[in-house]
C-alpha cells in the first residue's frame, strides 16, 4: 500500500537540506507521495529508510519503454483511474500488425504506410507508433526475412511476435538493439523467454487467457527471472471482457498495491472483431480503458485518424488545456493594411479552426488571440477570461493598430454582447460581429469584408 506524505517524512533525515531540489523533506515527502519524484533524489537515506520507501518510491504501474531511438514508445506510469482525477500520462501506442504469411512487397507497403503516416492537429503531429510483425507461418528464416523487410523500411518500434523460443531469437539477432518488445511468455515458454528478454536487453509481453490470477502468477515467474519490463497480455478479445480484465488489472494496480500487475497491457482489437467498424470501435474503447500497446489489423487513414484524435483528446492534461501563445498572427499569406482583423481566444482547437477558415477563404486576415487561458470562446466568456477589457488590451498591446488602415474588429459571433464593452475599450473602434462558427468565414468575409474594408 502506497504511503502517504507524513508518513514518508517520518523516514526522512529531516535536514531540509535542499540537495533534493525542494525546500524542505516534507515538501519532498509530499511529492514522493505523488509519485513525482524518484526516491533516489534524496542522497542522505539510511539503508533502513531506503528499505521501508521502496513501495512508496515504485510506481504503481511501471513504464515501459519499446524502441531506443526518438520514436521510442514509453507506456505506463499511470496514476489514476479517471482521467479527470488528474490526468493520464503516457498514450497507448498504435501498431499495425503484418504477417510473415504475406508478400515481400505488401510487408514493406504496411511499414512504409505506418513510417509515413503523419497528420497536423491543433499544432500536434499525430502519427502510428510502430509495427508487429506476426510469425503465422511458423517458420524461422520467413519470420527473419519479414522482421528485416520492416526494420528497413520503418525506424518506428516493433513488436516481435512468435510462440517458439528458437524463431524468436533468431529474429532478435538481427534487430535487438532497436529494443523490440517480445511477445509472448505463456505457460509454455516463460522461462526461455525471460533469458532472451534478459539476453537481449529487451520488454517482455506475457500472455495468459486464464484469467488475472493466472496472468499475475505469470507476470511473477518472468520477474523472479530477472525481466522488470513486462508487457500484461490477459487474453480477452471481445469488448465486455476486455473492458473487464483491462478495468480490472488498473484498479487492482492503483487502488490495491498489486504489483503483480502493475504493468502495461497490450491489447489486439482485430482478433475478433467481426469487421473494421468493429475494430475501430474495440480499439477506441482500448485507449480509453486502459490499454498501453494497441495492435490493429488494418490499415486506412479513415480507420487510424479518428483514433489518433480519440487519443490526443484523452490524453490531453484537462488542467492544462491545448493553447496558443496569446498575441497577434498573421493568416492566409500577408495581410496588409486594409486587411480585416479577426480575434478569438488562444484555445488551441479554437485557432486552428479560424485559421483553417481564413486559409480556405484566401483572405490575409490578421488575428489577435487575448490570454483566456486556453479555453474555447463560450467557456472563456462564462469564466470571465474573454471580456471587452482583455479583448481591449490584447488589441492594444498586439500593436496592430499600427499596422492597419481601420479601426474595424471582427469578434465571435456567440460573444454578440461583448460589442459594447470592446468599444468602451477602444474608442473610435467599429466592432463587427462575426459568424458563431468558424466554417461560416469565408462566407462572412466574402458578404461583408469586402464591400466595406476600410
């Protein structure tokens, strides 16, 4: 059980001698209760205080790290159930299986496919994670040949999937050092597994369908063998169960100390879902609860876009919402003099959607963003972050006023009431009201800008 704040004070040397980087060793306990610290911080404690912190300083559910390079995957390390309690940490990865059972050619299209795929979001890139490569012949040079067919074409993560200890290892062999996760140790194979994780320096799926107990006991063997990257596999493939075993294996993790299975799951939404739709589906759920490695089966930007999205939106910290640096930008090429001034909030998804807008209109347009703390334009009203003094100032302190040949500003459309309230800010200034969504701008622009522009 984890232990709290003054209850890891009470081990400390209490010095407050600051080498740990906080002011005192109750701040430090405090934090160390959190988890937001590594008890290795503190170099002043006794072997005996060293011994009684071990749990406090172990994280819940240990990060694992697959690959080496900067498109290593790192999972785990999560600290709450709900996403709101806090926030969740480390975003499940998405890997696109290939089989050694397909053609050269359509194994290196399905590595190229994932090393390629990159889509802009709010000023995020979103891409796929990596590639497992799946031995379903059975056959140890078509399983190497396969796993060096993806290695060239891709320098994202792999997943080395195979049952047989001998095959496994000689694909190893050829790709260790970029870190691959093994999959998988079963009942079957734990213990020559665990030597080729230890052999190789490299993560450790186990799998066991036979319920959690099951699964921990195994999870326990390949520990006791040395294997502290461990990868939790507990078999489900439909939604109820998986929803089940995943909910379960969190909580047991978080809430009850266990640290048999305090480890990151893997999970294969394609096995069993009856079509793609299906699929999709299975892995959304995944990536809400709680999975950290997400394998599909199919390839399609329509399949892994809403995906990716899904994952940035879950993982994004609710404390700290997407924002822009406030300020004044310029959009659509550049705006001149008699080019229209637009303002909005700094709430990431908010810009990109005007910009978006303004870009498709081919107007350059101006846009001051006031410091409303990262929310979207109604919320940021509601909370008093988006009013006719911080609109003002933002204006002001922007200097575009000197840039531009007008006194004219175009304000959201749902902020209607805001008009006065600029105007009493800034005198002599016109006060237009826009469009309530951002996909009417063109439109907007088209109508109004132009027949009266200065």
């Amino acid at each position: 059980m984890a232990l709290s704040g003054i209850e890891i004070y009470k081990h400390l040397p209490k010095t407050n001698c600051k080498k740990c980087g906080f002011p005192t060793c109750l701040a430090f306990a405090m934090k160390l209760a959190q988890k937001g610290i590594e008890l290795s911080a503190c170099p002043d404690l006794s072997d005996a205080a060293k011994q009684a912190l071990e749990a406090a300083s172990r994280p819940p559910i240990r990060l694992v790290t697959i690959g080496n390079n900067d498109k290593k995957l790192a999972v785990g390390n999560e600290t709450v159930m709900f996403r709101h309690e806090k926030t969740f940490i480390n975003p499940p990865g998405l890997l696109l299986r290939v089989k050694d059972t397909e053609s050269a050619n359509d194994i290196a299209e399905k590595a190229k496919s994932v090393q390629d795929y990159a889509v802009e979001r709010v000023g995020f890139t979103l891409t796929m994670n990596g590639v497992a490569v799946d031995n379903a012949s059975g056959d140890k040079a078509t399983f190497v040949k396969a796993v060096e067919i993806v290695s060239e074409h891709t320098d994202r993560p792999l997943v080395l999937m195979a049952k047989d200890p001998a095959i496994m290892e000689a694909a190893l062999e050829k790709v260790a050092t970029s870190t691959p996760l093994i999959y998988a140790a079963t009942k079957d194979n734990a213990a020559a597994m665990a030597q080729l994780a230890l052999k190789y320096k490299c993560p450790l799926a186990v799998y066991d369908a036979g319920g959690l107990e099951e699964l921990a006991g195994l999870a326990q063997e390949v520990a006791n063998a040395g294997v502290e990257d461990i990868v939790l596999d507990p078999g489900a493939r439909d939604f109820r169960g998986s929803l089940i075993n995943l909910t379960q294996i969190r909580k047991l993790a978080l809430k009850k100390g266990f640290k048999d299975l305090g480890y990151p799951i893997i999970t294969f939404p394609g096995e069993q879902a009856a079509d793609r739709a299906e699929e999709v589906a299975l892995a959304a759920q995944h990536i809400a609860k709680y999975a950290g490695v997400i394998v599909l089966d199919t390839f399609d930007p329509a399949v892994v876009y809403p995906l990716v999205t899904l994952r940035l939106n879950i993982y994004t910290d609710p404390q700290k919402p997407i924002q822009m640096q406030p300020g004044l930008y310029e959009v659509a090429g550049n705006p001149k003099a008699d080019s229209p001034l637009f303002v909005t909030t700094n709430f990431s998804l908010t810009y990109f959607s005007v910009v978006g807008e303004i870009d498709g209109s081919g107007v350059a347009s101006w846009l001051v963003l006031p410091d409303a703390e990262g929310l979207s334009v109604l919320t940021a009203w509601a909370a008093g972050k988006f009013d006719g003094e911080r609109i003002g100032k933002a204006i002001k302190a922007s200097g575009v006023a000197d840039k531009i040949s007008h006194k004219k500003v175009i304000i959201p459309g749902h902020v209607a009431v805001l008009r006065g309230e600029i105007e009493d800010e800034l005198p002599g200034w016109e006060v237009i009201v826009g469009p309530k969504d951002a996909v009417d701008i063109p439109g907007f622009l088209k109508k109004i800008w132009t027949l009266t522009p200065a």
